[in-house]
C-alpha cells in the first residue's frame, strides 16, 4: 500500500454548510423518487422523513452555525435523530455524530481525516443496525464508498479525487442492492420478495456522497 501524502486541511465547517444546503436541495428534489423505492419494500416514507430532517438541520444551523468540520456533523446528526422518523433517524444521526465526534475540534481537516471520521461513524451505525454487506442496506453504499476513499487517497489523489471515487462506488453499491434478498429491517420480512428493489437507504446515503463531491469540485474550482 503507497503512503497517503501530506494533503492540506481544506475541509472545513463552512464547505460542509455549503455541502448541507446542497444537499437538502438534492433531497427536496429526490424525495419522491425515494418514497418510491421504500414503497414496496418499507413504509413508503424514506423520502418524506429525509426531506423533514435535512430541512430541519439546515434551518437549525443556518441560525446557529458551528465554526468546525466536526461539530457541523455532530448537529446534523443531532437534528436527524430527532426529526426524522423510523429506522433513518438514528441510523443516519449515528453516522454523522459519530464522524463529527471522530474529527474533534480542529478547525479544517484533511480528506484522510474526514474519511476516517467517516469510518468511524459507518462502524458506529454498523453496530448500531448490525447490518453488513449485501444485506441491502445503506452499509451497501456506504462500505464500498469508504474502499474507493482509501484506494483513491492511497493512489496519490487530493480531497476532490477521494470523494468523487467515494460517490461514484456508492452509487454503484446502491444500484447493486437491486437484485439482493434484504435480510436487515422492514424489508427482510418480504424475503424473496424483496429482490428486484433498489434499497432506499443505500440510494440516499448515495445522494449524500455524491453531493459531498460535487461541493468540493465547486470549491476547488472557485
């Protein structure tokens, strides 16, 4: 494995405000489309529930903005668990608090940073759903997001390359829940039934990664 070289701290609170509003935009936009994929295999409200909490944690922290990377994500997960409904409030608020906590106090950090944080909150909601891959859940985007963030960190590439490589294998992973039988949450008690539906969670956490880098490409290239 290459040593990962010395990249400079350029994540900081205010690219993931701006990753924040991006992103409840996204969800405000796909909400529909993902109470579509919930509905034959969940409650039909993924999309409803994640448009509640995005919009709640925007209007939370564009009144009170945090002045670092971490504590944007722990309030973020804070307004997830609290406003959004089912399984996706805590798992999604565990993530983000979880990552938030594992970056501290500094005031910008580096991709290999933030890709840490970030496996540490995917081991936190891991532990907390007890879901692993092919399990059709959001572990499905999020796991090989987190490969394709090292391999892309250990190859040599910056912060924009890191998290476009993270975006692009989620999205895959999510498209590749379509044919798997869920064995983790409501979609489990379908068995078979459940093959052929791309996973709602797995297809959101996407959306989250791919906005992610689309908002360090904006910043780069400002």
């Amino acid at each position: 494995m290459n040593a990962v070289p010395d990249l400079p701290a350029d994540i900081d609170a205010a690219l993931l405000l701006r990753w924040l509003d991006a992103v409840t935009s996204v969800i405000e936009q796909e909400a529909d489309h993902l109470t579509q994929l919930d509905s034959p295999i969940g409650d039909a409200d993924h999309g409803a529930n994640m448009r509640r909490g995005f919009r709640a944690a925007r209007t939370a922290l564009e009144q009170e903005p945090p002045d670092t990377p971490g504590a944007v994500l722990v309030a973020i997960g804070r307004q997830l668990i609290s406003t959004v409904g089912g399984a996706s409030g805590p798992l999604y608020g565990t993530l983000l608090r979880r990552a938030g906590k594992a970056l501290g106090d500094a005031p910008a950090v580096t991709a290999a940073e933030l890709r840490d944080g970030l496996r540490a909150g995917v081991d936190g909601l891991v532990q907390l759903g007890g879901a692993k891959l092919e399990d059709k859940t959001m572990v499905d985007a999020l796991l090989p997001a987190l490969d394709a963030f090292t391999a892309a960190l250990d190859a040599g590439g910056g912060t924009e390359q890191a998290v476009t490589a993270a975006a692009s294998a989620a999205e895959e992973g999510a498209t590749a829940t379509t044919p798997l039988r869920a064995r983790k949450g409501r979609a489990s008690y379908l068995g078979d039934r459940s093959i052929g539906h791309q996973d709602p969670g797995a297809t959101s956490s996407a959306l989250l990664l791919t906005t992610l880098a689309d908002t360090v490409r904006k910043a780069s290239s400002s």
